[in-house]
C-alpha cells in the first residue's frame, strides 16, 4: 500500500518544480552572489578540461571569486535585515564583490592575505544582519539555520555529484561505455561551485527577528542542555585547571614556556567560546557544571592569555613576526577585549560581540601594512638584515638569513631586500621565476641559497644539479642509470653484473659502502667532499669521484641532501653511478 497526497504535493512534477524554484530564489535575492559562483564553476570546468583560456593565473582567480561571492552575500544580508531595496542591496553587493576580488587579485599590492580574508567574510556573511540590529537570541537562531543550510549543501554536493558519478560508473561496469575521468571531474566541479552552493542559498532564511520558541526550543534544549552539562562544561573547568596549574609551574621554576602554549591556549578558547555559543539561549536553564563555567570563565581567561602573550613575545623576540604569530597576537587581543566587554551590563554574555568581534579583527588583519602579511613582511625583513651582517661568521645565522629570504619570496616581500643592481621576475610568490630570483638575491649577499634551518634535525642543505648535460665517461664502463642512497640503518641500494652478482651500496655519514660477495670495499666520504656538494653551483653537473684502494666509482649526481650542523654529513643523494669492470671481476667491453 502506497501513501498518496490528495493535492499533488508529493508528485515528481511538485518537485522538480519545487528544485527549481529553489535554486530560481537564490538566483534573485544573491544575484552577484549567483554569477561569482558561476564564474568559478566555468573556471573549474576550463581547468579540468586544460583548455588554457584562463592562462596562468594560479590561485588568485579562483580565491578572488569566492572571495567575492561571499563579500556580496554578506552585503546583501546586511542590507536585507535593513530593509533596503533591490537596486541598493544589489549594487553595494556588485561593489563589495569587486572589492574583495580585488583585495585577492591586487594582493601583492595591498598586502592582503587570502586565507585570512576569506575566512573574515564567511563571519561577516554571518554577522552583518544583526550588527546593531535584532536580539542575541534572534542571531543564535539565524546561526544555527545557516548552518543548517550549509549542511544541506553538503548533502546536496554528495547526493547530486555522488549519484550522478554513481550513474556513470554503474553504464561504464554494466554496460562497457567509455566515461573519460574528466567527466567526473566536471560533475563534482558544478556541483560543487554552483549547483550545492545554490541549493544551501536558497535554504537561508529570509526572517531575522524569529528566536527560538515552544516545541523547537524544547526539543533542541534537551540535547544541547546534556552537551554543556555532562560534556563541555566538566572539560573546560578541568583544562583551566591545567592551563593555571601550569602557570604556576613557570612562576615557581622560572622557565620558558613551551613553544606550543599559546596553541593551547588558542585550543581552549575556541573550544570555550563555541560551547557558549551553542548552549546560548539555554543559559537560564543551566545546571550546576555549565552554570559553574557561566560565572567564572571571563575571570578563567586572564591567565592564559597572559601565558601567550609571553610566549609569542620570546619567539617575536628571536625569529620575528610570522602570521601564525600574528593571528595569535591578535587572537589573544579579541580574547581580551571580550574579556573586557563583560564589564558593561548591556553587552554581558552578548554572543553577537563574540562573533562580531573576531570576524572584524580578521577584517581588520586581511590586508594593508597592519594586516598579517604586511606586519610580517616588514619585521623579516628587518631580521634578514640582521641576520646578514652576522652570516659571514657563522653558518647557522647564514641558513636563517636564507629561510628568511624563502619566506619572504612565498609572502610577496623578497622586493625589500633586493639590493641595487638585481631585477627581479614578474611573478615574485611562485614558480621557477620565484626561485631563480631568491638565489639571485641570496648570491648577491654572498650566502648559500640551498641552506636550510626549517628542520630541526639542524642546519641541512638541498642541492638539485643539471642532469641534462652531457658528461664524460673517462674510461668507466659500468653504467647504473639511476641509483638512490640513504643514510640510515639497513638501507641499501642493489644494482645487478652481467654476471648476476649483486652489488650492494648503503651511504654512510663517512662513506660510500658497496659489498659483492664477501668482500665489501669503503669509498671514504671526507668534509671537503660534503662541503663541496653543499656549495656547488646547482646549474652544472656534480661529478663525485671516490676512492677505495684500487676501485673508483663516480657519481654523476642528481640531487643531495644534507646536514651541515650539528654535524657534517649526507643524509641521501641520487644520480647515474658509473664503475669500471676491471675493479669488480667483470669481462672489459
């Protein structure tokens, strides 16, 4: 027995009229919103199929759309809670996406930096109906809703793109037809950039004064309730307990904090500041753990924050501004000034200034000389300048000068240490031209550009050498084309004689081993050597020529890796190896 409806609300005609309206309102109430995500969905599409209409444009592109469709929604939702008209909500929309395409586009320019720009406008989208407007109440459930809508999106991504990639692979088992990989590639990229993003617009509520009421806020109460009670707020007190326990511990002994606190302290408050978010029309309702957290946490945040504060000051102190030093700084100032906000009776436990407050920060930070990548830029710089009085004396100093100058090419700023006579590519933050043009500027300073300090292990150094131009044999006869060496324990690298004798060859932190049969002979790897792969001009190709008794070998190498603090030594390097038969037993050609 089939369940039916009397006025056709459940047909198929009812529905697809139903998606089709859907992704229709979406289209009017987010037109600029609509277009954006068009546009990024045709750039996705031209890529997949490498047609080359877009050239090479890289990432700004792409960010720059989605930058500017959700700018334009949030726009549009600022001016919907006003009740502004078409035409204005519309326009500012068109404007507010050109300028954050822009902001994306011109980042080399103004300093902007992508990923934190993007991530300040999805918050905005959030925020901006309910700045200066409506109830904290209001905005908990608009939040929530949109959530709901983002989650339906998803839903939708993986239903649509899932079933029809599912149609696809079904034609292509059951009944042989060729479906090119590239067509899949083309059906999660429309749904995905327009088709999922559509259907979740079209799901964002048009109402901003409704609050949570009768059945829908008892039914939600229970689950969040248990959240906040059994859950979030018995961990949040237990870490605060550990974080200020911690403390102590650095009052008392005097040592530095751990490198990864202020992560931890970051941790905490994301953590705290989303369980106060999510239970928030049920504060009146809570009971003893969450009504605990309810009335000490602005007093809990203090000493946390203080730990921060002073941990990022001793790394500012040695290795200088980095974003993620920045955004933490400043992740500890919205902390505090909401900390602060507390103070004032009317905006006590407003969840809109807990939202609004970090979105405008990120805002705030996203580009221009104070935002993240211009404040960084600025204080490597200054610190590469340091560093390179002191390089000539001292290797290490000379392998941070070189990380500096990595960073500042991948950011955008290599152009504030170039000195006078160097010209630097046109595209500065990627590609071959980026790294041609940090070793012109690290040879200009006299410094080894292939040097490293990124890794713990100590000062390395990564070397790739021509391997296009033709070299001498000299008289070897035995050719392994391609051979890899590893220093560490038990691995080794097997090459096969005409004879079907193996020889086996493992890289030591002195030499080169290669054993046949039962005799193994040691080719001597000295610092000069080392030294010489790791300052070796990488355009030219590397002969290492080694010496055992009366067998020699040459490599003719590829690429070398190695550590030159805390102590010399090649940790790998692959190329074409070369011997002579005579030194191994073999038949001479």
């Amino acid at each position: 027995m089939t369940a039916s409806s009397s006025d056709g609300s459940a047909g198929w005609k009812s529905v697809a009229t139903e998606m089709i309206e859907g992704a229709r309102d979406a289209m009017f109430r987010f037109p600029v919103t609509a277009a954006a995500l068009f546009l990024l969905a045709v750039y996705a599409n031209f890529e997949i199929a490498d047609a080359g209409w877009f050239g090479d444009f890289g990432w700004p592109l792409p960010l720059g759309l989605a930058s500017a469709a959700t700018a334009a929604l949030a726009a549009t939702l600022f001016l919907e809670a006003r009740q502004s008209g078409a035409g204005l909500r519309h326009g500012t929309a068109l404007v507010a996406a050109l300028a954050a395409f822009g902001a994306v586009w011109f980042s080399g320019t103004i300093l902007s930096h992508e990923f934190v720009l993007l991530p300040a406008l999805a918050g905005l989208a959030l925020v901006a109906p309910y700045l200066w407007r409506y109830s904290a109440s209001a905005f908990w459930l608009f939040a929530v809703r949109f959530a709901f809508a983002v989650v339906l999106g998803g839903f939708a991504l993986i239903l649509a793109a899932g079933g029809i990639s599912a149609i696809l692979l079904s034609l292509t088992y059951l009944f042989g037809l060729d479906v090119s990989s590239e067509l899949y590639g083309h059906v999660w990229a429309t749904a995905g950039f327009l088709l999922a993003p559509l259907f979740g617009l079209g799901r964002l509520p048009k109402w901003f004064h409704d609050e949570p009421a009768g059945s829908e806020e008892e039914y939600m109460a229970i689950g969040i309730r248990a959240l906040g009670d059994f859950v979030a707020a018995p961990l949040l007190l237990v870490y605060a307990l550990i974080l200020h326990a911690y403390a102590g511990k650095i009052i008392l002994t005097m040592e530095v904090p751990k490198g990864q606190i202020g992560w931890l302290v970051l941790g905490y408050g994301f953590c705290l500041f989303g369980a106060l978010l999510i239970s928030y029309p049920y504060w009146r309702l809570a009971r003893a753990p969450m009504r605990l957290l309810l009335r000490i946490w602005p007093f809990v945040m203090p000493v946390p924050l203080a730990m921060l504060f002073y941990a990022v000051w001793l790394r500012i102190g040695q290795y200088g501004v980095t974003p993620e030093r920045y955004l933490l700084v400043l992740y500890g100032l919205v902390t505090l000034a909401i900390v602060v906000v507390q103070l004032s009776r009317p905006l006590r436990g407003d969840i809109r200034v807990m939202v609004a407050l970090p979105v405008l920060a990120l805002c705030f930070a996203s580009f221009g000389p104070q935002g993240v990548n211009g404040w960084s830029i600025r204080s490597q710089a200054e610190r590469f300048k340091s560093l390179v009085t002191q390089a000539a004396d001292d290797v290490m100093k000379e392998g941070e000068a070189v990380s500096v100058l990595r960073f500042l090419t991948e950011y955008g700023g290599l152009g504030r240490v170039v000195p006078e006579g160097i010209e630097l590519g046109k595209k500065q933050r990627s590609g071959r031209n980026a790294h041609d043009d940090l070793r012109k500027v690290a040879v200009a300073y006299g410094l080894n550009p292939d040097l490293d300090t990124s890794r713990q292990s100590g000062l390395v150094f990564n070397k790739y050498f021509n391997s296009d131009l033709i070299v001498p044999a000299d008289g070897y006869d035995l050719i392994v084309p391609q051979i890899h060496f590893y220093n560490r324990l038990n691995s080794v690298s097997t090459s096969t004689l005409e004879s079907n004798k193996k020889i086996v060859f493992a890289l030591t932190d002195t030499a080169v081993t290669a054993t046949l049969g039962d005799e193994t002979a040691i080719f001597s790897l000295t610092d000069d050597m080392i030294r010489n792969i790791a300052e070796a001009d990488g355009g030219k190709p590397f002969r290492l020529e080694l010496t055992s008794g009366s067998r020699n070998i040459v490599m003719v190498l590829s690429q070398a890796n190695g550590e030159q603090l805390p102590k010399l030594r090649l940790l790998n390097m692959s190329g074409l190896l070369m011997l002579r038969s005579r030194d191994w037993n073999q038949p001479t050609r």
